[in-house]
C-alpha cells in the first residue's frame, strides 16, 4: 500500500484483486488478503476487540517510540492506531445510520488530512492506546446488538469504489481496517512486543 496512507488511499481498483470463478467474483484486499464477503456476522465484534487490544498492547509494549516515523514507512504506528480509532468510530455511526436511512450520506473519513492537518499532532501513546482499545469494544457492542434482519440493508460505500454494501459488509470493512493496521503497525514497531 501507499506510505503514509490508510488503506482507503488503495480504494482504487488496483487495491484490490479477485478470484474465484467466472461470474462470481471475491474481493480480495491486494495488500492483506481480506475477504470482505468471507466475514460471518459472529466474527465481526470478536475480531475487532482482538485487534484493537493488540493494536494498544503494542502501542504500550513500545511507548514513545510508537510516534516516532520510520523512513520510507510514511505513518508512524502512533497514527496508524489513532486512525483506527477514528475509523471505528467513523463506521460505527455510519451503521447506525445504515440501519435508520434509507439513503445515507456517509461523513467522509478525511483520514490523511487528519493528520496533515496536525489533529493527531501530540497525541500521547498510551491515551490512543486507550482510545483504540474503546472504539474496538464500542464498535462490537453496537454491532452485535443490531438486528439480524437488519443486516442486509444497504448504503453505498467509496471504499473500495462506489457501491452499495450491505450493513454485514461494512462491519467487515470495519474488521479489515483494523487487521490491515495491525500489520502495518507491527511493520513499524521493532523490538519486543
Ligand atoms: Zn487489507
């Protein structure tokens, strides 16, 4: 993926990959291996409070250096876990809102000019520690009490491009962001974790 970017900058098709048979095509994150449709509704909430426990564990394990940029590797952990907050609660009213509208216009993310424009300047590691680790369980306590009829709704979603996505898909969206960070989290962290 692109440095110093979260994985919306892919959202062009060259992002991703398919496979499969002809005429049924799977999705595929090029840069991870996320398969959006593979995700069951009972994975979802687990899954992101792994994820973000593992994100803030690595953030406390390493402290300040967790801020510190690596050369050619763009973000610094520290960004990468606080975008994963602001993702998770990004998405979680962008459901709530699935759930309710009909048409929903979605917030917009603006994930790179947070930071361009200094809104994670100064963050302190272990408040995003904390933060990311309460999105994660927000998020998954939201989503596991949405009705299972309700799932299938839709709205349309950029990411990866313009389409409609049912409510499922973009809680697994919301998944794939944090395992997709993680990893680049860890890219960035070295030394003992
Ligand atoms: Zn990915």
């Amino acid at each position: 993926m692109i440095s110093g970017r979260g994985p919306e900058a892919s959202s062009s098709p060259q992002g991703l990959r398919s496979a499969g048979t002809v005429g049924r095509v799977t999705e595929r994150c090029d840069g991870c291996g996320f398969e959006w449709d593979a995700i069951d509704r009972a994975e979802v909430a687990p899954g992101v409070v792994r994820c973000t426990s593992a994100i803030a564990q690595r953030l406390r394990t390493v402290g300040a250096s967790a801020a510190v940029r690596t050369e050619g590797l763009g973000w610094s952990a520290l960004e990468y876990a606080a975008h994963v907050r602001d993702v998770l609660l990004n998405v979680r009213d962008r459901i709530i809102q699935t759930l309710i509208e009909d048409d929903p216009q979605y917030a917009m993310i603006w994930r790179d000019e947070r930071v361009d424009r200094g809104l994670y300047a100064g963050d302190a590691v272990d408040e995003v520690a904390d933060e990311v680790a309460i999105a994660g369980r927000l998020f998954a306590r939201t989503f596991d009490r949405i009705d299972p009829d309700l799932l299938t709704r839709t709205g349309v979603y950029a990411f990866p491009e313009p389409r409609p996505r049912t409510v499922l898909w973009i809680a697994a969206q919301a998944l794939h962001e944090c395992e997709h960070h993680l990893a680049d989290i860890d890219e960035r962290i070295v030394g003992p974790r």
